[in-house]
C-alpha cells in the first residue's frame, strides 16, 4: 500500500500537507482525496499490516492506517469484539498519531462507537493525559455518541475540557458542544452559562454558530 501512496506523491501535494506537518516529519505528498481512496480499497486489510503503516515514519501511511480503521468501523456487520480490536489497534498505536486530523479522521467511530453502552473511563483517563492529540481523542470520540445516552459523558468531558487553551483541544470543544447543542439546545446554554469565562473565544464561536442569532449574542 505504500507504494500505491508513493506513486501518487507530487510536489503541490507535498506542499500542501507540508504545511500542518512538524518541519521534521516525514511526507511523502499525496493529495487527500487521493489518499482516502487509496485507504477505502484496502478497508479489508489485515490489522497485523494497518500497524506496519503506523510504523511508516511519513504522514501519510498513518493517516491511512486511521482511515483504514475508520473504514472497518463503518461496516454494518461489525459486532462488539471487532469494534473493541479496532479501538485496541488505535489506543495502542496513539504515540504514532502526530496531527490533528489523524484523530478526528478515527475517533468518533472507532472510539467513540466502540464505547455505546460500556464504561467510559478510558476517555476521562485520555482527558487527564499532558498530550494535547490524547485530550483531542478524549473530547472528539463523543461525536460519535450524539444520538445516544452515552453523549452524557460528552458533556462531562466539556465541562473537564472547557478551560483547556491548547487549540488541539478548545476547537473540539466547541465542536461537541455545536452539534451537542443542535440535540439539546436548552442544555448548552446552561452549559455556556457555567463555563463560558474559562472557555476560549474560538471555543466559544463554535460552540454557538448554530444557535439562533438573539441567543447567540449573549456570547459573542
């Protein structure tokens, strides 16, 4: 599969992804789209050769071995035990996650799927880590419990998150609380009224975008 990627690299592509990297970490240049369909052909790919691209050194192998799990999450058949061999391969595999969109690209499915109707403390333990992409894991899987009683523990986490100033975190902060608040408009603005001075205002613009404008000029 690397080859594939590699066949793909050019020097537009390699700038733009250049450009959210690290100076020192690797690329190899592939255009997104490019790469997500490249991932999507191989969703069936044993898990033993996914952890082989997170152990590429450039970004895109790793990207798409988060795509890869992405992609096995969606399957309609998947039962308990694979969603919980998915989470596994990803939680093991975290200190390979370097980029913002590595996490969001996975987590909500792969994580937070994973965790309808079980205990929720691996996220709380992700909130309490010094790692900003561990804390984005924490606050950005509950996206994928929105329409269920689990999103509970989204709220929660807000609320441990709210006065976090990393942007890897505040962003998806007030990502939850957007689409959370679309679903439960009456309990975001309590929310904003109780955190709302700890949060950031890039936070708070989110967090509010979606609220109608009379409601949403009590904040910004």
């Amino acid at each position: 599969m690397v080859a594939e990627l590699e066949s793909e690299r050019s020097d537009e592509a390699l700038a733009s992804v250049r450009r959210r990297l690290a100076p020192d970490e690797e690329a190899i240049g592939v255009r997104m789209g490019t790469l997500f369909a490249i991932a999507k052909r191989h969703t069936r790919l044993p898990l033993s050769e996914v952890e082989r691209l997170f152990a590429h050194p450039a970004y895109e192998p790793r990207l798409a071995a988060l795509c890869i799990l992405d992609f096995k999450a969606r399957r309609k058949r998947i039962d308990g035990h694979g969603r919980g061999t998915l989470a596994r391969t990803y939680l093991a595999h975290h200190h390979r996650i370097t980029t913002w969109d590595m996490v969001d690209r996975a987590a909500p499915r792969v994580i937070g799927l994973w965790l309808v109707g079980r205990d929720k403390q691996v996220l709380r333990d992700l909130a309490g880590s010094r790692e900003p992409l561990r804390r984005r894991t924490a606050m950005t899987a509950p996206l994928g419990l929105l329409d269920t009683p689990d999103v509970e523990v989204g709220w929660e986490l807000a609320g441990l998150l709210a006065a976090d100033r990393d942007p890897l975190v505040h962003k998806p902060v007030g990502i939850f609380l957007k689409h959370a608040g679309v679903r439960d408009e009456d309990r975001l603005v309590a929310f904003l009224d109780e955190h709302v001075a700890d949060m950031s205002r890039p936070a708070v613009r989110l967090a509010v975008e979606k609220l109608a404008p009379e409601v949403r000029s009590r904040w910004v």
